[in-house]
C-alpha cells in the first residue's frame, strides 16, 4: 500500500499567481512513515524548542514570506531560505517520487472564455484545479503501473472546502471499475475515496506543500527558489498515459428537475422540463 499527500499552490489572484499546481509525494507507509514523522518533529524541536511538537508544521509560504513562527521581524530571510532548502531535502533523504499537475490559469481562462463564453470565474477556477489534480493523479497511476504494479495507492488531500465535492465526484469517476468508458483516463491502481485533512491532523502533508511551492515559483519563473528546486527536481515524475478525457460523476442529489416557461415561435407559452445542477 502506498500513501499519496497532495496539495496545490497558486489559488490566489492569477495576477500574482498564473500558474497552478496540484503536488503529491508517494509514500511507502510501512517503510518510511515513521521515520518522515521523526524528521519533522526533531526539526521543529531543533527550531521551536517551545512549541507543541505534534501540532507544528512547515508551510512553504509563511517561511518565504516571513509570516507566522518565521515572522521576518525575528527570521531574516537568509535564515528562512535555509530552513526552506534543508526541507527540500527530504524527497531525497527519503526516496519519496513527487507527482505534479501544472496549468496556465491566464491561458487555460481564456481558452475556457473562448468556448463556453461568460463561464462563471468560480467555475472556471473549479475547472483548472480540476485539471491539474487529474493530471496529478495520472502520474501517480502511471508511476504504480511501472514501480508498485501488484501494490494500492490511497490519495490523503488538503482539504478544500470550496473542491471537495467536485474533486471526490472526479476520483469516483476513475476508480470505479463499474463505469465503462473506453478511453478516458481510469486508476486502477488507485483504491477507496479522497481523504482529505488539515496539515496539522495528516503531518505529511507538508511534503506536497514544499514541493507545490517550490514548483509553482519555479514554473512562474523566479530563481530564488533554484536550490529548492534543483534539490527536488530528480524526483519529479511527470509522465503519463495520454487520455481522451475524464469521467465526471454526479450523484442523483445533486441535480433537480425544474420547468422553464418560454414562449415558442407562434407566441403560445410553451413548458420545458430540464436538469440543473445543485451547487
């Protein structure tokens, strides 16, 4: 069995952020859990001696930008940069493969206006996150298939309010056997439902916030993440099988039946019965 944490970063303004990108790390639990957790929790005891150890974690932009513990009035950024780049580290202390799902949110937003114009901007967010963490969860598949063939991956998020049901409505459309499609894209390797937690209840899930951070900053083009991310970049998987498309799920009681009153081309009302999605 393996573990996948994944976390995303560039949702804010596309101004600030035009990238987006949706990072996991494979885990292999029985083997380097442990070991993961003991790293942190020393390196947090080695910075934050006072702090509860168990609760602590490292968020790649409040050490970048100097808030929170690593309150840049009390961590210069030389220092910050250095607890940042010892973090980056860890995929290779730990042979931990780092899936990635990357997008152009400018580029995606506007070919996304092009064919479905006036698209609603939540929408279109839903859309590009989407994307990225299904292209995300190809490479996972495609690293099973070739490195842990016999073996099961269970995919621990964070948790997402705004994505939650859409992003469980996806997964159920790959993992499910019952569903008979020919060529979008299906895991099989890939098993149970999307768990999603807080960083600070599931600890590892701090590995994918380095990692998307490092790699969106990277993608927009700033080097003052290089030696992050040349310390990550042998770990990267990227490659997929190449899919037709998804299958998106959408449960019974999401949808209601509503009648639209419209006058036909003679003038007479005429009653039209459809569905509308809830939400």
């Amino acid at each position: 069995m393996r573990l996948v944490y994944l976390d995303e970063a560039g949702v804010s303004n596309p101004a600030q952020e035009p990238v987006l990108v949706v990072a996991g790390v494979i885990v292999d639990p029985d083997r380097q859990w442990k070991e993961l957790e003991a790293y942190f929790r020393e390196m947090a005891l080695a910075l934050f001696p006072d702090d509860d150890l168990y609760r602590f974690v490292f968020h790649a932009k409040d050490i970048f930008h100097g808030n929170g513990p690593f309150d840049r009035a009390r961590w210069t950024r030389k220092e910050r940069m250095r607890v940042l780049t010892q973090l980056a580290q860890v995929p290779r202390l730990f042979d931990l493969p780092i899936v990635v799902g990357e997008l152009d949110r400018i580029k995606t937003q506007q070919e996304l206006e092009r064919v479905s114009p006036g698209i609603p901007t939540k929408s279109a967010h839903n859309f590009i996150h989407t994307h990225a963490f299904i292209n995300a969860i190809q490479c996972v598949q495609f690293w099973m298939e070739r490195n842990a063939p016999a073996e099961n991956a269970m995919l621990i998020a964070e948790d997402t309010p705004v994505l939650k049901k859409t992003l469980r409505n996806v997964h159920e459309g790959y993992t499910d056997p019952t569903l008979e499609t020919e060529s979008a894209f299906k895991a099989p390797n890939i098993i149970d439902a999307v768990h999603f937690a807080q960083k600070d209840e599931s600890l590892l899930l701090q590995i994918a916030d380095h990692c998307a951070f490092i790699i969106k900053r990277k993608l927009m083009g700033k080097t003052d993440v290089d030696e992050c991310y040349g310390a990550i970049k042998p770990y990267i998987q990227r490659s997929f099988k190449p899919v037709k498309g998804f299958v998106y799920r959408v449960h019974v009681s999401e949808v209601e039946l509503v009648t639209d009153e419209e006058d036909d081309q003679a003038g007479a009302d005429a009653s039209r019965t459809k569905v509308r999605r809830i939400g």
